[in-house]
C-alpha cells in the first residue's frame, strides 16, 4: 500500500497550526481575564478606601449667659450657651449630615442628666481630609431653671465650676462632649462619637 508522504505531511502540520492557534487563544484569554481581574481589584480597593478613616470631633469652652450673682435666688432671664464644635475628617471623600428639607441636628446641654437647653443645627458637611466649625446658641426651653437646679448650679460653680454634657446628635449619629464651665486653663475637649451606620456620601461637595 503507497503512503502519500506529502499529504500525510500536510495533515500533521495542519493539525499543528490548528493546535497553535488553540493554545494561543487559551493564553490570551487567560492574560485578559488576569487584567480585568487587577484593574477590577484595584477600582473596588480605591473605592472601598474612600470610606476608610473617621472623624474627630471636638469642642472649644462653652461661653454662657444668664448665670449672674443673684442666679441660685432670682433667675429671670433663661440661660444660654453658645457651643462651638470641630470636626477633622482622615476620610477621603466629603460626608453630610442633614438633608435639603431643613433637618440638621440638634445640640443639647444636659446638667445633673436634665437637658436644660436646646437648639437645632442646620445641615452640615465635613470635606475628605478637612475640617468644619459647628457653632450653634443654645438656650433653655423656659423662663427660667427651677429653684433646685439653680442651687446646684451656684453651688458647684462656688466649688470648682458646672459640669455639663453637650451632645450633637442626628439620626443614627450622637457625639458626646463633656465640659466644666468656669475651669481655669479651660482647652479644646476632645469628644466621642458614635454611629450605628456610615455618614452619607456626597462626591459633588
């Protein structure tokens, strides 16, 4: 039986070009899904960054009014507070609190766990890797404290100064300050912050 060398010659290369060409589409397939996956990688870590960090929150000596020397026996007139707050940002990206309606958040001052004034804040942003200034005047609900509280006011103001709370809250957001009015060297007070969900993003701002 005559063997036809040259087609029996022309098959195999056929079949090897043919096989060639296969393991070369294996290979870039390969290489082009490997990239997709880096840069598909890399775009969800930059992005998930944006959200890495937190903010600080902190607060100057709180100025206030209505504590004159007759305060503990005739009080007419109802305290105020003016509190100003800062908040320094390591996120990447700029976070709000509030909403275009006019809800921002509200500060309160608590004495002795009484709140004894109240005020709202507008609606406020701290930009990625910034810093922002809340300031707000905080008065009391009514004309005047109650005698009692009035007392322990005087007497601890005769005995080292008036601790009270400020808290900032919004939501699911709450920072807690503690201050003593009157303290001699008063300073920034560093205060804690709480979040039970993430500030809400805003890439526009």
């Amino acid at each position: 039986m005559a063997i036809d060398r040259n087609g029996l010659l022309a098959s195999l290369t056929s079949r090897g070009d043919s096989d060639g060409f296969f393991d070369n589409w294996k290979i870039l397939a390969l290489f082009t899904f490997l990239a997709l996956l880096v840069f598909g990688s890399g775009c969800m870590l930059a992005h998930g960054l944006q959200f890495v960090g937190r903010i600080k929150f902190s607060m100057e000596p709180v100025v206030y009014a209505g504590f004159g020397p007759d305060f503990a026996a005739n009080a007419t007139t109802p305290p105020s507070f003016n509190v100003t707050l800062h908040a320094k940002s390591t996120y990447r990206r700029t976070f709000c609190w509030g909403d275009d309606t006019g809800g921002g958040a509200t500060v309160e001052v608590v004495y002795s766990g009484v709140v004894i004034a109240k005020a709202d804040v507008a609606p406020f942003c701290v930009r990625g890797k910034g810093d922002t200034v809340i300031a707000a005047t905080v008065t009391a609900g009514w004309p005047a404290l109650p005698r009692d509280f009035r007392e322990r006011i005087e007497g601890d103001r005769r005995h080292g100064g008036v601790d009270v709370e400020v808290d900032l809250s919004f939501d699911w957001m709450w920072v807690r300050c503690r201050t003593t009015l009157d303290a001699k060297h008063a300073s920034p007070t560093p205060c804690q912050y709480f979040s039970f969900i993430p500030p809400v993003s805003s890439a526009a701002m």
